[in-house]
C-alpha cells in the first residue's frame, strides 16, 4: 500500500457524523448572518509595539541621515577596471597579468571562442561547439572558487589530479563543473552538457 | 440572484424556484427584511436546505482539512460550521463546482491557520487514539509523520493527495504561487522520506 492510500485510509476515519450534522445545522441556524462587518482590533500591546517599532526606524533614518551628511573625507571609491573582450589568448594574458592557456581536451570541438578579461583579475575563455555544446574556463589569482556557479548540484565529487583536488558537481552521475585551486591560482571549468568523471579526468589533465 | 429578482414577491413558490446556488443568503436576508411577504420558516428552511447540500457535498472534505490542520474533531467541526456560515454570509456566486469548491477550502483552510495560533491549548487527537486503540501501527506511523510536517508542507500535501488537486488548484485556495505549492509538495514529501526512512512511496 501506498503512502497516498494509507493516508486515503487515515482521512476515511474522519467524517460527518449524524450527531456533527445536526450540531452544525442548528448552529447556522442560530447564527447571526447579517452582513454586518467585522471589527477586528489589535490588541494593544500589537498597537504599541507597532508604535515602537516605527519610531525606531524614524529615529534611524534621522541619524543615518544626519551622519551621512556631515560625512567627511573622501567618497567611497569603485575598484577600478573593466571587462574587456580580448582578441586571443595572448592577449587575455597580456591583460589579466598571467599565464593563460586555452583548453585543449575539450570533449567536443570548439567552432568558437571569446576571450574576456575580468577588472584586469580573471581571464575567462568560452568556447561553443557546433550542436550547442559550451565550456567556460575562468582563471584568476588566488584560491577562491571563480566559477559563479550558484546551482545546486545533487552530485559533488572530489578527484585528484597531480598534486590538486578537484571537486565536481553535476546531476545524475554527469558533472557539468570543475573547480580547483593550485594555492597561487584558481581555476573552473563549467560544460554543457555534462560529462561523467574519466572524461573530466582527461580534460583536467589537459589543463594542467 | 437574477432569478430572485425577477420571481414575484410574495409567492409561496419563489425560493422553491431560486437555483440555491443563484438565491443566496443576502436576497433572502432582503426579501425577509423589506416584508416581501417571506415568512421566517420558509427563510429558516432556504438556509437548512442550502446548509444541507453544503454538507452532503463537501462536509466530509471540509471536516478532513480542518482536522489535518487542527488534529482535533471538536476544532475540526466548529471550522466546518464556520465555514458554512461564512458561505451563507458571503452568498457567492461559482461558476462551477470546482470553484464552489475551492472556495470553501480556501475559507476552511483559512479559518483553520487562525485557529493554530488563536488555540494551541487542545491535545486531543481523537483519530491518532483511534488508529493507536485499533492497533493500526503503521497508520499511527504515516500521521504522526504527517502531523510532524510544518503546516506549509502538510496542506499542500493533503490537498493534493487527497484532494487530489492539481498544484494550479492549490495555488489558488492557499493563494500562493504555483512554483511555492510545487515547492512545498517536493520538500514536504522528501521530509515524510526522511521520517519515514522511505518506508513508502507517495504515488
């Protein structure tokens, strides 16, 4: 049996009874159904704290005003640097500052590519093949995952290669991203559609 | 409501001849007021006839949502006479069954989640004793699991599997999004997995 047939069966114990019948129709008798409305009062501890609450926020804002006003030095300022399109791979290098290669063990041939630098920090190539396959390969300094990739993944797996631990993240045994980090750099590789883990091995060897 | 109107005032046939739906509680509520010669019996006996109906259709469904929110029968029959008195109140106009029908889910289970906060004094849970005194273990098991769901979770999944609504239908009795409900049903039965150690299957 089913877990919807044992509930079916747990919710065939309650029914109107007789008894529940002739309460409930004598109740709407008695009933007052003029269309009155209804008056619904807060209680007044809900009236004060409400009150409360506001006067707080009025109080906030004028502070926060108030300092915001009278703020001195100099205004924040925006990191600075662009996203730009590069022409090739040496120039993607030139402009991020680091060594970059394109992915060479793709699992299917690239019919084209874009280069992108990143605010002059993270070198991003994608790659499009000819049946709407795509990769995104993104490098950039440091050891913070720089692939986002906020999905969620039912199936995460971590492999080494070399000295690096590469973790996989993909649904139903097909892992679509790669992120790793040799300490000085990190490194994603993020492929649609995804692959199983011998290929990833390949391709990650490749990049390496 | 068209039909009211339009049949003499005064004659004895003239609820007999509103469509109960159409007649609601407010043009008898007129007639009666503004001496249109309606007697308070034949009032008194539009309402039974209409409360009736109300009952033999949906009494049963209306009773076991309530219950699957408030897990007491006491609790779960006065949501149920509420709702009937809302429904003569409002006199609403469907334009079919399924929209009647929503319609006084929507206001069952409304009354029900004032009820969860206005009243969390009763303990009483007539049916788990029932299942418990029947020694239907495995029936305790799935309520209890169903009981331990937060509400969000437990309507969803009460209307859609016994109900049997569509996820669209739920939407619009609970009055939320479509993806919230769709939402609601996968956590909802993956937390009954997780309690029940997969020992069903929702199907």
């Amino acid at each position: 049996m089913t877990l919807s047939e044992k509930y079916d069966k747990i919710m065939g114990k309650i029914e109107v009874t007789e008894g529940m019948r002739r309460n409930v129709l004598s109740a709407v008798q008695n009933a007052d159904l003029s269309a009155g409305s209804k008056i619904i009062r807060f209680p007044n501890w809900k009236r004060y704290l409400s009150a409360a609450a506001c006067l707080v926020v009025i109080v906030s804002c004028v502070f926060l005003g108030f300092k915001l006003f009278h703020q001195t030095g100099s205004p924040p300022v925006q990191a600075s640097g662009t996203i730009s399109e590069c022409a090739g791979i040496d120039e993607l290098a030139e402009t991020v500052g680091f060594p970059i290669s394109d992915v060479a063990t793709l699992p299917f041939e690239a019919t084209a590519s874009s280069y992108i630098s990143f605010w002059g920090r993270l070198g991003q190539i994608v790659y499009s093949g000819a049946d709407g396959q795509s990769a995104v390969y993104r490098k950039s300094v440091g050891s913070e995952d720089n692939s986002g990739d906020y999905n969620d993944y039912s199936d995460i797996e971590e492999i080494k290669e070399g000295s690096v631990t590469v973790t996989l993240k993909g649904n139903d045994g097909l892992y679509n991203l790669a992120w790793w980090t040799d300490g000085e750099y990190s490194y994603s590789l993020s492929i649609s559609p995804g692959t199983d883990i011998s290929a990833w091995e390949t391709i990650i060897e490749g990049i390496q | 409501m068209e039909n009211c109107i339009c049949a003499k005032p005064g004659s004895g046939s003239v609820l007999r001849e509103c469509s109960f739906f159409l007649c609601g509680r407010r043009a008898c509520v007129f007639f009666a007021r503004s001496g249109a010669g309606l007697t308070d019996a034949s009032v008194s006996e539009t309402l039974n006839r209409q409360s009736e109906r109300i009952l033999d259709d949906y009494g049963n469904s209306i009773l076991r949502l309530a219950y699957s929110y408030l897990h007491n029968q006491s609790d779960a029959e006065e949501i149920l006479q509420d709702t009937l008195i809302q429904f003569l109140k409002a006199a609403p106009v469907f334009e079919n069954e399924t929209h009647k029908k929503a319609w006084l889910l929507h206001v069952a289970g409304n009354l029900s989640k004032n009820r969860i906060d206005f009243n969390r004094i009763r303990d009483t849970d007539e049916l788990n004793e029932e299942l418990i005194s029947q020694e239907q273990e495995d029936l305790t098991f799935v309520w209890e699991a169903v009981k331990s769901l937060p509400v969000r979770y437990r309507e969803t999944i009460h209307l859609f599997y016994y109900e049997g609504c569509s996820t669209a239908q739920i939407a619009e009795i609970l009055q939320q999004k479509e993806s919230t409900v769709r939402s609601h049903l996968d956590r909802g039965r993956e937390k009954l997995k997780d309690i029940l150690k997969e020992a069903y299957d929702f199907e």
